[in-house]
C-alpha cells in the first residue's frame, strides 16, 4: 500500500496513471486507489491468509485505464521479460490515445514499470504554444508592415520635397538667363 502511495504522489496531474507488474501480469502497486489483490473474503479461511494466490491481475484492475492498457499489452504479446530498456507505444482506448511507456526494473526484482499518459494532456500545450507563436507571427508581421508604410511615407515625403526643390531651382535658372 505504500509503494502505491508513492506512486499517487508522482502522479501529479491524475490524467494518467502508472504501475507496476511482474512478467506474469500480477500487478505489485499502481497510482489508482486500490489493493493490487483481491480483498473480497474467500469461503475457505485458508484461502484468505494466502495472499499469493489472491494477487491481482493487472487486467482485472477497478481502474480501466490500467486494465484495459495492461490487456493491450497482452493483445499485441509483449514479452516484458525480453525488455531491456525502455518500450515506448502508443495505444488508443475509447477513441483517445495514450503514451505508454514499459521500464523495466532489474536486479533481484523483475519487475516493469509502466506509465501510461493521455496524448492530450501534451497536445493542449502544444496548441497553446502553437496559438502562441501564430500571435507574436501576427505581431511581427503588421511590425514590419507598419514599420515599411513609415519608412515608404518618409522617403517619398523627402523625394518630394528634393522634386519640390528641384522645380523651384529649374524656375529659378529659367527666370535668371
């Protein structure tokens, strides 16, 4: 229960989740609230102190996110014991996709970490960004325009004053010879 406590204070933005399985898809800890075995009371008093055979499966998790991300991964037969590094997928449920990411945790533990991530909870940022910088694009261009218009008004307002000055001076030569 503490593990899964840790893994609800990473989970910051409650928009995903992450947990942990073994090879075999038992499930360890997850940032959902919930025991990753089965609580429900067995009619043998045996079969309640057991507690391996009461381990969870990580697709019969309560939360669905973590059932159904953990059942695709069984789908598409993932073997989580050939993981080395990082395995990175893209999954769709309910006509969302999700960022999911496998770790795998080695040493005396064989354990993967598996965190699983809205795509839009990084596409609203993105939009953001993107509205963001079409704006200061806007900006910058009537910058420019105006700065053109500006400079346009002053040297045609020179040109006719040199026009203007010419004129006067091509009088001026006429009316002396």
């Amino acid at each position: 229960q503490q593990f899964g406590d840790f893994l609800q204070s990473i989970n910051t933005n409650g928009q995903g989740h992450i947990f942990v399985m073994e090879p075999n898809g038992l499930l360890v800890a997850s940032s959902a609230n919930e025991l990753p075995f089965d609580a429900s009371p067995r009619k043998i008093l045996a079969q309640n102190t057991q507690h391996h055979n009461r381990r969870l499966d990580a697709t019969q998790s309560k939360d669905s996110l973590i059932s159904k991300t953990a059942q695709i991964i069984r789908n598409n037969k993932i073997n989580l014991e050939q993981i080395q590094t990082k395995l990175k997928l893209t999954i769709q449920i309910q006509e969302q996709n999700y960022f999911v990411q496998i770790i795998p945790i080695r040493g005396e533990l064989n354990w993967f970490t598996v965190i699983v991530l809205p795509q839009s909870a990084f596409m609203d940022q993105i939009h953001s960004n993107i509205y963001r910088t079409i704006l200061l694009c806007l900006l910058a261009l009537l910058g420019a325009v105006a700065t053109g218009i500006w400079t346009g008004y002053r040297i045609s307002r020179s040109l006719q004053w040199l026009r203007v000055a010419t004129k006067a001076l091509n009088h001026d030569h006429h009316t002396q010879e």
